[in-house]
C-alpha cells in the first residue's frame, strides 16, 4: 500500500475534483473502523449491498498485508489530518479492485467521539481521468491561440499563456473581469453581443473580429478573428462561453484606415444581423437592408425559384434562370432603386444573360465602370441596364448565393452618382456577406422542406373515406401523440344567443368528448337536418366544437 499523509490537507476537497468524471464512493465509519454508512456507487464498485456491510470492519474487504497499515491511519485521522492512499479491495465476485482512497475525519454520531469519510473511486478511471485533465491543461498552457472562458455575466474565468500575450495583461488581471475592463481599446461591446447571443441560442460564432489596441501594442491597432461557441454541462445548461483568438493583422496601412475599420464592423454587424430567423425573406432583406448604405446604393437578393418552394435547387442552369426577389434596399424612394423590380416579383434571366451566365459560373462578377460593350450586350435581354446608366448608376457587383455546393441564388450591389467604384476589396467584403446569408437561406430551405413533408405524412394519416349513419356528421383531424391539451370530460357550453345545431356532431375517436383549446379548435361544420332536434338536456343540443379534416 501506498499511503500519503499531507498535514491539514482535506482529502474531500482532492477527491471532489472527480465527481464529475467518474464514480466516487463514499464510506463512513466510527472510531473503530466499522461500517456506517455505505452509498450506492460503493456497491456499484465492489459488488456488496448495504446490508451486507454495515457494522463490519473496513479491513474486512482489505488484502492480509494491507491490514496492519489501518491502525496507523486511524491514528493519523483521529489527529486530525486528512489521508490519501492506494489499495487493493477485494470484489464479491473475488476479484481485486485497485482503489484511490481519500479519508478525513468527522464528528461521531451524537458528537461522542469521532468518525471517518472515505472516498474512493477506481484506481484506473482515476488515472485515466488525471491523463485526460493534464492533456487538456497542456494544451491550454501551450496553444499558441489565445483561449479564453468566461462566465455566464461574461466575465473571464481562465486565459491561457497566449492570450495573456496578446492582451499584455496578466492572468490575474483578467480573472472576474469584463471585457470592457480589461481591454477598453478594442470593440468590447460588439464582442459581448457576440457572446449574448451564442448564450442565448447555443449556436457558436465563428470568424468576429476583434479590433482595437491593447497594452501589449498601445500604438498600433490590429486585428484579430474570434470564434465562440457555448459551455453546457451534462444537463444542457449553460455555463459559459468558450472564446478563442487568432492575430490575423496582415496590412497595416489598411487597418489604419477608417474605411478597413468600417468593413470589419460590418462584417461583425452580419453575424448578428443576417440570418436571425428561418424565414428565407426575411434573410434576404436582412442582407439587402445591411449591405446599404454601408457597403452599395442599392442592393438586390435573388434566389431560384425552387428555393422558396423547398425543392432542391438546380445544379445546372444552361437553359435559363427563373428567380424570385426577397430583398431590396432602398424598397422605394430612390429612381434608380425603383426602375429594378419589387420584392416577391418573379424575374426570368434567359441562358446568354450576363446575370444568367454569373449564377451557371459560379463565380463573382466585378464591373468597375459601365461601358458601352457591357450595355449593349445586357441591351439584347433587358433595358434595365440602360436605364440605369442614364440615372447615374456607374458601377455593379453580383456575387453568387451558394451553399453546400449548391447555387441558390445571386446578391446584386450597385452604385451610384458621389460614390466610387466597387474595387476587389469591396468584392472580398460582399462574398463575405453573401456566404453568410446563403448558409442562412439554405437553412431556411431544409427546415420549410421537412416541415412540409412532416405535413404530408400527417395528412396521409388521416382516413379517405367516412360513412357516418344517417343523421349524423363524422369529423376528423390529425393530432400529434403529446399531452398538448386534455379533452374535456364535457362539451364547452353555448353561449346563450348561439343557435343549437340540428344534428349531432361526433369526433372520430369515440373515447374523446368535444372540447376548444388553442391547440385544437377545430373547423366548425355546418349542420344537417336529416334528424330531429335531440331533446334540451342532451350535451349535444350546446354548439360543441368539433373536429375538421384539413383535407376535405
């Protein structure tokens, strides 16, 4: 055996690091060393029962040579001092069980004398679980990515080496401190709504960017990527945040500059802006509303048509484009915004299109300057063009909406007169943009196609032909097996002014009455008269709801 005995130190508070990770039984004795307590991970890790140890001695299940140490550390826990040592236990099945064991000392029953608490949890899952915890310690001391955790309040927990680097602020001064404290000169604000929001919806963020000056650079700004994602604990709840940090400043000079500071801002402001909902409209207006006037004068989202009826796009498209429109900005009010077609408008783009050939291409397409060659070719498909030149408009970019290897659609910027031309920078941020928007879409896309088949398979469910006896009307709808409502065991009574329904009107399923709740109200039907009017004390003779077939 292997004892240790470290001085005033709780051996509850060494084991306590393991309850997460694996089993640890506990144990209590008295003075003596017989059995008063025993829990149930202590019978999940030696086989016994609590009746089949309670007031028998711990040396009991101890091997011969490891039963002459137990007086030594009675002694040192009746001194007061904690212990930690190794045993071999012996199972019921007969086998031997390497155990860590922990023990402190306690109070005895009804304060006379003084006890023991044992700890103990197999050697081997205590081991690996050590491996693991110095595994993952290292590779948080020695990342070179500045790592970060923080709190639920987004106060920092923990920074590794590396990020206390990039800061140029100690560990200590990190730890229960907000962003904003610690680094004033950086954009901490759009970085914790960042945060809230991977908080909130659970969904990490990837690529924010951080920028700003920090006491490791006072004189200098850069620019970093950060990416967030959410710490759960084994029941789903949030803990925290997890951040890491990568020093991506490439170009100075441009980072200086208030334009490449104005770019990464927007490119912050689409994590959180673009793609809220799973609504493909909304996500294309979101794009459409962000990009102006920040990034174009007027901006357009279009998408295949066989987006917006849930099928799967089409991956060639070499006999032409039919598109819908989901966003425009400005929506009115500027002539040349008002020359391009409405929201929800259907758009057809013949194969030899310029904006036909972008989609079959794939590729993003960058018009400095309008010129004659480019109007005259747009001129054999649509005036469109031409009309807008001649309201000043002078440059165009058309970026391709395309998700998981499929096109969905096409982003179109423009701008007009007191702006400059798009230059390859400005093509870089609208690719960024549009990547963002079409995984959003094409989100949007899968979910509204499930739904719809989930709909279809609940009205195949439901019967196709009913023949109900004379006199009567049989309804019937679909109902999802949850406890949603609770049928009540009476109709809902009539309003006093509202007429009773010649015939009665049963549900389908002969064991429910009629009830009205949000979940379920059902589509009323109109009466027969093939029966006379049941008697006033009937429950029928009130004008109960009843169920609907969506299908009829």
């Amino acid at each position: 055996m292997d004892r240790r005995y470290p001085g005033g130190r709780a051996a509850v508070g060494h084991a306590a690091a393991w309850w997460d990770v694996l089993p640890v039984a506990l144990v209590i004795c008295d003075g003596d060393g017989r059995i008063l307590q025993w829990a149930m991970a202590a019978e999940a890790l030696l086989g016994y029962r609590a009746d089949e140890v309670l007031s028998r001695s711990v040396t009991d299940f101890l091997l011969s040579e490891d039963r002459r140490a137990v007086p030594a550390l009675g002694e040192t826990v009746a001194s007061g001092r904690s212990v930690i040592g190794s045993f071999l236990v012996r199972h019921k099945n007969g086998s031997l069980v390497p155990l860590e064991v922990w023990g402190c000392p306690a109070a005895g029953a009804d304060d006379r004398g003084w006890g023991m608490i044992w700890l103990a949890a197999d050697a081997r899952a205590a081991q690996r679980a050590r491996g693991a915890d110095a595994l993952l310690d290292g590779l948080f001391a020695r990342s070179p990515v500045g790592l970060a955790v923080f709190d639920t309040e987004l106060r920092f927990e923990q920074v590794n080496p590396a990020l206390e680097a990039m800061n140029g602020v100690p560990a200590a001064a990190h730890a229960g401190r907000r962003l904003g404290e610690v680094l004033p000169g950086v954009n901490t604000e759009q970085m914790e709504a960042a945060m809230r929001r991977v908080l909130d919806t659970g969904e990490a963020v990837v690529n924010f960017r951080r920028i700003g000056r920090t006491p490791a650079n006072p004189d200098q700004d850069r620019v970093w990527s950060c990416s967030y994602f959410r710490l759960d604990d084994p029941g789903g709840r949030p803990l925290g945040v997890s951040a890491s940090i990568i020093d991506i400043t490439t170009d100075q000079d441009d980072v200086d500059t208030a334009r490449g500071r104005a770019r990464l801002d927007l490119l912050n402001e689409a994590a959180l802006r673009v793609g809220t909902t799973l609504d493909v409209t909304r996500t294309g207006q979101e794009l459409a509303d962000l990009a102006v006037p920040r990034l174009a004068d007027i901006a357009t989202v279009d998408v295949l048509a066989e987006v917006t009826e849930a099928a799967d796009p089409l991956t060639g498209l070499f006999a032409g484009a039919v598109m819908r429109r989901l966003g425009k900005a400005p929506a009115y009010g500027m002539p040349a915004a008002d020359v391009l077609a409405p929201v929800g408008g259907p758009l057809r783009f013949p194969a030899g299109a310029p904006y036909a050939q972008a989609l079959i291409d794939r590729h993003p397409y960058l018009l400095e300057r309008f010129d004659t060659q480019t109007l005259a070719r747009a001129a054999r498909h649509t005036p469109t063009p031409g009309r807008l030149d001649r309201l000043g408009v002078h440059s165009m970019l058309m970026v391709p909406l395309v998700a998981r290897g499929m096109v969905l659609g096409m982003s179109t910027l423009l701008r007009g007169p007191g702006s400059p031309a798009f230059d390859t920078s400005d093509l870089s941020l609208a690719c960024d943009l549009t990547a963002r928007a079409a995984l959003s879409i094409d989100n949007a896309r899968l979910y509204h196609r499930e739904h719809d088949t989930a709909l279809i398979l609940q009205r195949s469910m439901l019967p196709r032909h009913l023949h109900p006896p004379d006199g009567m009307e049989i309804a019937h709808r679909y109902r999802p097996a949850t406890p949603a409502c609770t049928p009540s065991a009476t109709p809902e009574p009539a309003a006093a002014d509202s007429p009773a329904p010649a015939t009665p009107r049963l549900s389908s399923s002969p064991r429910t009455a009629p009830h009205a709740c949000s979940t379920c109200l059902p589509v009323p039907l109109s009466a027969s008269a093939t029966s006379p009017t049941p008697p006033p004390t009937s429950p029928w003779n009130q004008a109960a709801p009843s169920y609907s077939s969506p299908t009829a």
